[in-house]
C-alpha cells in the first residue's frame, strides 16, 4: 500500500463513524494530493472552491429549516454531493464520476469547509467500497456515498444532490406528490441505493427532480444547490400551510386578472 494510503472498514472505525458507514472506505490522501494527481487546474481548482461554498451554504439552509434534524447519535442526518468530473463511460458503461460530498457525522453548526468534506473518486458496488481524499484520514465520507454517486449517476446528467431524513414516510410523500419507494431498508447499504434506483427508473430525471426513501429520506437532484433548494422549500411550504384549495386557486386567479388590468389602466393614462 502506498505511503499516505490506508483502509478502514466500517467496523474499524470509531463508534460515531462506525454506526454510520457501512461500506468500506480507502483513504487516498489530503485534497492537495488530489489536485496533484488529477493534474487540475486554476479554473478547476475555481470551481471546486464555488462548489464547496455552495454545498457549505445549502447544508446550513436544510439544517435551518429542519430538513436535516439532529440524529440520536447527535450529529446531522443530512448531507450533500457535487459533480466534480463525469466522464462518459462508452457503450453499455457506466460514466466515471468525482464527486465532493459532505463528512460523515457532521456536528451541528456552520460547516468547516477545511475538514466537512471529501473527494470521491471511486464507488465500487461490487467490493462496497470507496476511494477518497480529505483533510486527514480520520475523516470519513457521509454514510449516504452510494446513494448520492447511484442517483447522480442514473441522472445522467444532474450536477448536485441534496439528502435528508425529513419526508421519510408515504404520508408525506404523498401530501407533498414525491414518489416514494415501497420498501424500507437499513441506510448506507446495497440494498437502500437498489431500491432509490428503481423508484427513478420508474420516475426518470429530469421530469422527476425529488424522491423519497421509506423510512430513510429525500432525495433531491439539480443543476445546481440553489435550484434544489428551491424545490426543497416549495415541498416545505406546503407541508407547513397545505396545498391550495380549488377556492384559493380561483381567488388567486381572479386577483392576477384584477391587478393585470389595474396596471392596464395606468399604463394607458
């Protein structure tokens, strides 16, 4: 193994990262090992630098609207991951993804954009592993890695996703109109990303941008953070007030045509 490389599995970790990731992880080096190696350059490094602002930003919105509550271990049950690289896999392949993803066992708080979060480059679903990059090998990838690389990669091309345990039950689900998968299964594990990809095979990105694990989660998908924190905020909204009644649809439509006229008539004097 080479120098600076190490291994864990999930079980030879501390028990607040243990718990959490269930998939084993290759710790490959710092984030500047990383710029060596993947030879980047001032304008990549640029967006890396915007990408990490904004995934620091969002996780903080979630977390300020209740969409990434506090976990029994006490640590955040919400996280985030971005599209650094993808490169087309050819015919029948799967594309090559990089991604930049929150740490597992977040405290609550502003995010250290010095130790909050890693590269990944590699998602192996048959060994269940990973190879990543990050401020010191203490720090793990959030536990939620492959359901974040599964959904980025089925998308084809989405560029950002948004993770938390809010949203988790058919009821809102439904009250919301996400689709929801039928099963219920343990987070972190081969069995909990098989079955967010079948539920977006059934409701392909981009026409479908959010889906909800049972008993897990949301998960959103965007061109970008703002964009799906806006679709967070809107399915918030309606949690919190109801959807609209067909009487406030039509008082709300025959408002527009009072105030479209009202502005008619001042523009015509």
């Amino acid at each position: 193994m080479p120098d600076g490389e190490a291994s864990k599995s999930a079980g030879g970790v501390s028990d607040e990262v243990g718990v959490r990731v269930k998939f084993n992880c290759r710790y490959l080096g710092r984030l500047e090992d990383w710029w060596h190696a993947a030879g980047t350059t001032a304008e990549q490094r640029e967006k890396f630098d915007a990408n990490l602002l904004t995934m620091a930003c969002a996780l903080e919105w979630m977390q300020d609207r209740g969409a990434a509550p506090v976990a029994p271990d006490g640590r955040l049950a919400g996280n985030a991951a971005a599209v650094l690289a993808r490169t087309a896999g050819g015919v029948g392949g799967d594309d090559q993804l990089t991604l930049l993803v929150s740490r597992s066992g977040r405290a609550q708080g502003p995010s250290d954009t010095e130790r909050d979060f890693c590269v990944v480059t590699s998602f192996d679903f048959t060994a269940w592993s990973c190879g990543y990059y990050a401020s010191s090998s203490e720090i793990q990838p959030t536990s939620d890695t492959p359901l974040h690389w599964s959904a980025l990669l089925e998308s084809r091309t989405a560029s950002v996703s948004l993770h938390g345990h809010a949203f988790e039950t058919e009821a809102k689900a439904a009250a919301i109109n996400v689709p929801c998968s039928n099963v219920e299964t343990l987070f972190s594990t081969p069995e909990d990303t098989a079955a967010l990809v079948e539920l977006m095979r059934q409701h392909p990105y981009p026409r479908c941008r959010m889906y909800i694990r049972r008993g897990h989660g949301f998960v959103i998908l965007g061109s970008s953070f703002p964009q799906a924190e806006a679709l967070l905020d809107a399915k918030l909204h309606i949690l919190r007030v109801g959807k609209p009644s067909k009487r406030q649809w039509l008082l709300a439509a025959v408002l527009c045509v009072i105030l479209s006229a009202c502005v008619s008539l001042l523009v015509l004097r």
